[in-house]
C-alpha cells in the first residue's frame, strides 16, 4: 500500500512492547502501514507522499483522553473563566466586562471558581454586589457546585429553594431563601438552562433525552458546541474521548458532524443511569451500544455517580470530614440497590464506569463488581473507577484481582497544576493524607491506570497532565505519599492503556501496521526533557485516520 504520509527523523515511542520504538511511521488509507528505520521507511514514499521531518521530536500514539465532557467543554470555551482569579475586586472587575462585551446574553457564566475564591462560602449577596440587575453564575472547578446571584435564581425560579432529588441540594439561609450556592447537578439544572444549554447537560443532569426534541436550529446550536470542543481537543494530540456524560442525543449530534466529515476524534459515550431510575432503562443503554458501534462513534458503557466531591463535602467517605463530625457524606446508592444495578449491568455484556471520589464510594462500587462476578462469572469487562480521590488502604489491592481500571485525573492533585491545596487539604485531613490521590500505589497493586483531564474541570492539556503526573508528590505536605510513576508508564496510560480501558486496543493506542493512523507529534523529545519542563513542551502536528486535525 503506497502511503499517504511519512513522519521521518523522530523519535518513534509506538507504546508496543513487540517493537517499542522507531525513527519513522508511514501512514495510508487511515491506517499505519510501517515503523521503522529512517531509511527504511523513506524508501516506500512516491511523488504523492507528503514526508514530515519531525527534526528529533517525540511522536507517539494519539493521545486517549479517558475521562472528559466534551459538549460541556465545548460550550464553556465561550464562558468567562475565573480561575486562578481572588478577591472581590479580581472577580468583579472580571464579570463586569464580561458583561459589557455581552449585553444581549441571557445569562453570564463563568467557570473555573474555587471553593476559597473570596475567603469565605460565596453567597448570592457576594455576586449581587458585583452585579445585581443581571443573571450571573459561577460554576466550580470541579463542576459540582454552581453559585448563582439573586437576578438568576429568580429566573430559574428557585429563590425560595425547590424540592431535588437525593444528593442534589438547593442551599437554604436563615432567611428562607436560597443562599446563591447550589450543589450537584439537577439543582443547578435550571440555572444553566437560562443560558439555552440545557439540552448539553441532560446526559449528566438527568440522563433523560430532550423532550421536545429541538429542531434543526436548536440541533445546529448544539452541533456547534460539540465542534469547538472537537478542535479544541484536537490542537492537545487528543484523537479517542471517553465521553463521561451523554444520552442518544450527544450520540445523534456526533454522528451528524461525522456525516459532515466533522469528527475528529473517535468518542465513546455512555448512558447514564440514575438513581431515579428502574433497570429497565438499561434496555436503552444496550440499543445505543447495538446502533453505535463502530472505530468512530460508539457507546457500550453505562455511567453513574456514587457520590459528589470533597471540596463541597458531598464525596462519600467511611470516617468523617474533620471539620463536620458525624458528616461522612452520603452514596448515592446504597450498597445493595448498587449491587444489584452493576449485576444487571455486567449481565447485560455492557462496562461500567463509576465516579467516586471518597474512600466510602470507592469501597461501595468496589464490592459492587465483585457481587456482578461472583453473580456472572469472570468476564472481560473493564469495569472502571472515575477518580479514587481517596481510598481505604484495605481497599488498594481489591482492584487488580476484580481487572478494575483507575481512571485517574493527574490534574486534579491539588497543588499539581491549577487547583489550590486548599480547601481540599484540610477537608481530607492530615491524617488521611497518605490515602489520597494515589496513583504509583494503585498500579503496584496491579490496577491498570488510564489517564485523563477531566475537562473542562481542568486544563485538556495532556502535556500538562503529563507533567503534572511526573512531578506531583501527593500534596507536598507531610503524611502524604510519593506517588509519582515513570515518564514511560504516565504515556502508556495516555494511549495505550486508555485504549485498553476503553475496549479499544484493537483500533488505536499503539502504532503498529494496521492500527489507525492516531498520532501526534510533540514540539521536541519528551524523553530528554526534565519532568518540570514537559508542560512547555507543545503540540506540533495531530493526526486522526489518517487526516490531520490540528498543524501548529
């Protein structure tokens, strides 16, 4: 086969252990046709080849970003983003100009606030003096928690609070009104729904399909959110997205860019069940793995939340917070109920992947895959915990044995990358310290690793989550472990061991003839960059089947 392209003079890291590395790659028809010696390889081009010196820099496997939200991404690129930002003035001066570049904005919402932003819990007073006669909102770095003025909870109509379902809570004040501060998703639902992005949230809020289905206008608006987080993860090397949120409707949207040749990223996405729900909804979950399934758009997997996060002290935990005896935080299902859903989950030949964050969530859905093999037997499934922020250190060695995959967030380390240590330190405790963020401990015990972002809870760069993943020490505080892993095994778990994750090891992850031609091409040689400098390296060249998606 005559290739298409050549990437010649780099330094190859293909991620298969049978042939490890290379000095060229060429590309044909969406596949990688050869690795090998430079000369070698330049012996197959012709007059059509396009031939890419790569001057010695790194290319590798397209990177997997294991765990992301891409239409929320998308439609938060044209948010105000706040974070890194402190003070009242630093965010007034902020959301002022927000406002005056966007009059004809229905709501203003910024993104990326901390939990200590202002010194103290951010109240609707807070953002009614920064501006009172406009809708405004804050959403939390982590996504689950949304602080809204007065103006806006009016308009979504909970002032005076609303019944939510359990785990989701409208903050009251002594007053008898809504303090401004709105924890998980369907109580912060109706405020994001005064943007017109409801129909973006469903899949995680609710998990239901949009009732009326838009029209092509309302389609087109959406389409539109998913391509700019398309292109924006394209120019981070990102050619595979587990999508961690989603219903039929994100996969109809995809599927529509993929018709207009606008899919530039093959992209998982899950259905996600509820606690409202009965377990014949599955029934829905397995038609959109029979009519999604192929190298591109497919689903297969079912998503849940067993708790919310530590910052907001809604991560469910088996001692308590330290500032909150008694407070443990609760599961969103409870042990038996889990039990019974990731049975029928794991009957059904469909993955699981569960958030949870607190030692308590991770202990729950860990006995929840043992109680669906010890109901079905051993299979191949690739059960995945999103997470594991905190963990018993009982519990450290259950997931190898059960093939439980760590789907971990190196960007999320408070003090790693762009979250602060505190609150999140002193909600932990110093004495739990040593259980938290563990990732170095989780793959000695044999959990396979896949890493991701998160976004846009944080930064998509996958070189920053590379770096932050080779230099973090847990929390720099004492009692905290090292848990820093070697440059080699942060990228397998970037390509190669997200792939695997993701029941994609036999479409992308390695570059080895056959595989697609999913690769990127960094700006200089990872391996001879001090840890500390990864993050400035930068992304020179993405390819996705074949066809270039992002040229610095």
């Amino acid at each position: 086969m005559t290739p298409e392209t050549i990437l010649t003079y780099a330094r190859v890291l293909t991620m298969n252990p049978a042939h490890p590395r290379g000095e060229a790659v060429a590309l044909g028809q969406g596949r990688v046709l050869a690795v090998g010696r430079r000369r070698e390889i330049e012996a197959l081009a012709v007059s059509e080849t396009e031939v890419i010196d790569c001057n010695g820099a790194t290319v590798l496997p397209g990177f997997v970003e294991s765990h992301m939200h891409l239409l929320l991404g998308g439609a938060e690129l044209g948010h105000l983003h706040v974070g890194g930002l402190e003070g009242r003035e630093a965010l007034a001066r902020a959301f002022r100009g927000f406002s005056e570049a966007h009059p004809e904005r229905t709501l203003l919402m910024a993104q990326g606030g901390d939990y200590a932003m202002l010194g103290a819990p951010m109240t609707r007073h807070d953002l009614d003096a920064i501006l009172p006669d406009r809708p405004i909102a804050i959403t939390a770095h982590d996504l689950h928690t949304v602080w809204a003025n007065t103006a806006a909870l009016t308009a979504a109509g909970l002032l005076k609070g609303a019944a939510m379902p359990h785990g989701h809570e409208v903050l009251i004040g002594a007053d008898g009104l809504a303090t401004g501060e709105l924890r998980e998703f369907e109580a912060f639902a109706a405020v994001i729904a005064l943007s017109g992005e409801a129909r973006l949230n469903l899949g995680i809020a609710t998990g239901e399909e949009p009732d009326p289905w838009p029209d092509d206008a309302g389609q087109a608006f959406d389409r539109a959110k998913a391509a700019a987080g398309l292109t924006h993860a394209a120019r981070h090397g990102v050619t595979s997205i587990v999508n961690m949120d989603g219903n039929r409707y994100t996969l109809d949207l995809l599927a529509a860019l993929r018709a207009a040749g606008g899919l530039t990223a093959r992209v998982k996405v899950p259905f996600h069940f509820k606690p409202h729900m009965e377990l014949d909804a599955l029934d829905r979950a397995e038609a959109m793995a029979r009519d999604f399934a192929d190298d591109w758009l497919s689903s297969g997997f079912v998503k849940l939340f067993m708790d919310g996060v530590i910052d907001s002290r809604t991560a469910f935990r088996t001692d308590a917070y330290p500032d909150r005896p008694g407070h443990h935080g609760t599961p969103l299902f409870a042990g038996p109920s889990f039990d019974e859903i990731a049975t029928e989950i794991d009957r059904r030949g469909l993955q699981i992947a569960v958030h949870a964050v607190g030692c308590g969530a991770v202990r729950a859905v860990i006995d929840g895959y043992a109680a669906a093999r010890a109901a079905n037997g051993a299979r191949d499934s690739r059960h995945r915990i999103e997470h594991i922020e905190l963990i018993d250190p009982a519990d450290i060695a259950r997931l190898g044995p059960l093939g439980i995959t760590a789907s971990l967030q190196p960007p999320h380390v408070p003090g790693a990358m762009d979250f602060g240590l505190e609150p999140t330190l002193g909600m932990i405790g110093r004495a739990r310290l040593k259980d938290a963020f563990l990732c170095r401990s989780l793959a000695t015990a044999g959990a396979p690793l896949a890493f991701a972002s998160d976004w846009p809870v944080a930064n998509i760069s996958v070189l920053r989550g590379i770096g932050a993943a080779l230099t973090r020490t847990a929390f720099d505080a004492p009692g905290a472990r090292d848990e820093r892993v070697g440059l080699m095994e942060v990228l397998r778990a970037y390509t190669a061991g997200g792939a695997w994750a993701a029941h994609l090891e036999a479409v992308t992850g390695m570059l080895r003839p056959g595989l697609a031609a999913d690769l990127v091409l960094l700006s200089g040689d990872i391996e001879t960059t001090p840890p500390e400098a990864v993050a400035g390296l930068s992304v020179a060249l993405t390819i996705c089947g074949g066809k270039v998606t992002h040229r610095a």
